[in-house]
C-alpha cells in the first residue's frame, strides 16, 4: 500500500508491505493447504521463504504424472528428486504416471517400496513406458496400510505366496501381465476384505487363461475383456466368478472366452458379450441378451428351477437392441413371467431396415403387438418400448 503524507510542505511517500497471514498459519493447515495443489506447484512453494521451504515434505498426497505429448520432458526426474525430500511418515495417495518419454532404467520399484514403508494407504501406479514390465518390490503385496490399489499398463504382477494386504478394499487390474495363472489367484486370496474389484483386459500377450475369482466378501465387480477374438471358435480362456455377496456386476466381453458365474445375491447387472452356443453363463438366466447380429448361434435353455435373484429381487430391467429372435422373445417371456417384483422393463428394439417407410412402420406394429401378449406376473410393472433410430 502507498500513502502520501504532507509535513512542512514536503511530500513523502511511504509504502506498508502487507501482513503476510498464511505464513503465520500453523504448519498442519499449511500441509492440507498443499494438499489440495498439484505436486509440482506445492514443491515450488520451497522458495518463497524460509517458513516454506520444508513445509511440502509433510505434504501427504502425491501425484506425478507425465504428459501425453511424447517430446515432452518425463516427470520421472523431479519425481525421483522429490521423494528423496519427502519426509511425511505416511503417505495417504500416491499417483504415478509414466509415459514413453521416461528413461528405460528409471527404478520404479524402488519408490514403490519406500512408499510401502510409509504406509501408503492409496496408490495408482501406470506404466505407459517403452521399457518392458516392471515386477514391483514383493513387500508391495504384503502392505498393511494399502487400502485401494490400482495397477495398469506395463506392470507384471508377480506375486509371492506369503503376499498379505489385509486392508485392501478396492482393486485395479487394468491391462497388466501375470507371471501365471496362480499369481493371480494368489493375489486375490490375500485380500480378505476386498469390496470392490475392476478389471479390463485388452492384451494379445495377456497369459492368464483362467481367469478365476473366487471371494466371498466382494461386492462389486467390473471386468471388461476388450480382446476381439470373435473368430476364434475356442479360445481356451475361461472366466470364473463365484461370489455369495456380490450385489453390482458389469461385464463388457468381446473376448468369446467361456464363462462361470455363481452370483445369487444381485441388485444389478449390466451385459454386453460376444459368445458361442456352449456357453454356460449364456446358458443360465442372461442367456441372449444383448446381441444384434441375427446370425449369432445362441439358443435359450430354460433353467430347470427359477433363480432367487429373478424371483424375488429383480425390480428394473432394461434390453438394448432387441431384435425379436425366437429365443429372445423365449427369454423375455421367460423373465416377465417370473419376475414377482419388477417394477419397469425397458426394451430397446432394432428392427431390420426396410427399403419403403410402410414395412418398417408395419413391422413396427407387429412387434409391438407381440409385447402386448406376454403375460407378466408382476402386474404393477411398467413396459417401456422404444425404437432404436
């Protein structure tokens, strides 16, 4: 602030330099200050003054991520540098990020490990680099303090059998190579608690043919198989899910991989997978749906006992692209008929394109009219037809 002052005629002029309050602040607000700034800007804060200069080492969320423009300079370095500055005892997020522009020797495991010795309780490690997978510290999978997880790209999990992590609630898979199969049951079985578990796979080289999970706490799962291998008859792979507590599940496969599921506590389901007629999870209440290619060899077998699931706790349902094939129309009869608590059925048609507006609009009616004829047990529910354009 500049003020001017008259005395004897003399003109002066004097300026106050403003208090500077956040200095004053104490040290532990500073820190969640600095929590809430990028990495980066809160390493910088270092050189506004002595109160600052040691104040981002206690900082307990990390993040460092490279940019996507290749000719960019990798963060790897000011990574390294940081954390041999970090002296925070624990670390409640770490997030690395590491495209093709970092050095193919940088010790990734290294840092992994020091951060399992501070207790680290959420960590994202992505590794979108040229080098080949990297095998992370074995103490990693025995973490005490590690409650989510996620793990991505050119990591390969390789886990060893006394790997423990007894917090851990929520886990990512996403892309990541396993050493064999039973590194991946071995991880799994050494998280008693898990709660939630995503998984997507889109790798050609990826090794696990059995795909197995086996868990009685899990509530939420999400797997996603982008590997087309729609021409392949018998891929050799198998999906297997057993699991009493589960309650929300998604599966997005275009793999044709086989499947196994025993799930019997649903709330909700979403669909979408490519398969073949020996399918057993095709075979079972969720048999045919989803698929709009007309040619598709899927057939519908009426299970022999209806499922709790469907009896007694389906309320909402919804179809995507029905196309009104036998068997589809076997299911949804099927399902309406023993779906005591439903409450809305939504259908999504996909009608065949008609060269003269009259037959798609006559076809339209046709369809519509078989919806009408399906009894449905619940008789407050609501069916809601649309068509898609």
């Amino acid at each position: 602030m500049i003020q001017n002052a008259n005395c004897c005629g003399v003109s002066r002029i004097e300026e106050t330099v403003p208090e500077d309050r956040i200095s004053a602040l104490p040290e532990d607000l500073l820190v969640m200050i600095l929590d809430l700034v990028p990495t980066k800007d809160a390493v910088a804060t270092m050189f506004l003054s002595k109160r600052w200069f040691s104040v981002w080492t206690m900082k307990q969320r990390l993040e460092y991520i490279d940019m996507e423009d290749e000719s960019k300079k990798s963060v790897w370095r000011f990574l390294e540098k940081s954390l041999q500055l970090h002296r925070a005892p624990v670390i409640s997020n770490l997030c690395i990020v590491l495209g093709p522009s970092c050095p193919t020797d940088a010790d990734v495991g290294k840092l992994v490990a020091n951060a399992v010795d501070r207790s680290v309780l959420e960590m994202k490690l992505q590794l979108l680099w040229s080098a080949d997978p990297a095998i992370l510290p074995k103490t990693l999978y025995s973490c005490q303090s590690l409650v989510t997880l996620t793990l991505s790209d050119k990591i390969l999990v390789d886990v060893p059998s006394s790997a423990s992590l007894p917090s851990l609630t929520t886990l990512y898979l996403h892309d990541v190579l396993y050493k064999d199969d039973d590194s991946l049951v071995k991880l799994l079985s050494s998280c008693p608690v898990l709660e939630k578990l995503f998984v997507k796979r889109n790798k050609k080289d990826d090794n696990v043919t059995r795909f197995r999970v086996e868990m009685p706490n899990l509530l939420c799962v999400s797997y996603k198989n982008l590997r087309d291998d729609s021409g392949v008859a018998d891929t050799g792979r198998y999906l297997v899910i057993v699991t009493s507590a589960l309650t929300h599940f998604e599966i997005f496969d275009a793999s044709g991989d086989s499947r196994s599921m025993e799930m019997p506590s649903l709330d909700s389901a979403t669909i979408a997978i490519a398969s073949y007629p020996d399918d057993k999870f095709l075979r079972s209440v969720f048999a045919s749906q989803g698929h709009t290619t007309k040619d598709l060899p899927l057939s519908w077998i009426q299970p022999s006992s209806v499922p709790g699931c469907l009896s007694s706790q389906l309320e909402d349902f919804e179809w995507y692209a029905y196309v009104g094939r036998e068997e589809e129309e076997q299911f949804l009869t099927y399902l309406l008929a023993n779906s005591n608590c439903l409450k809305t059925a939504k259908i999504s048609l996909s009608l065949p394109t008609c060269e003269f507006e009259s037959d798609f609009e006559l076809a339209k009616e046709m369809t519509m009219d078989g919806f009408k004829d399906i009894p449905r047990v619940s008789t407050e529910s609501q069916l809601v037809i649309k068509v898609l354009t």
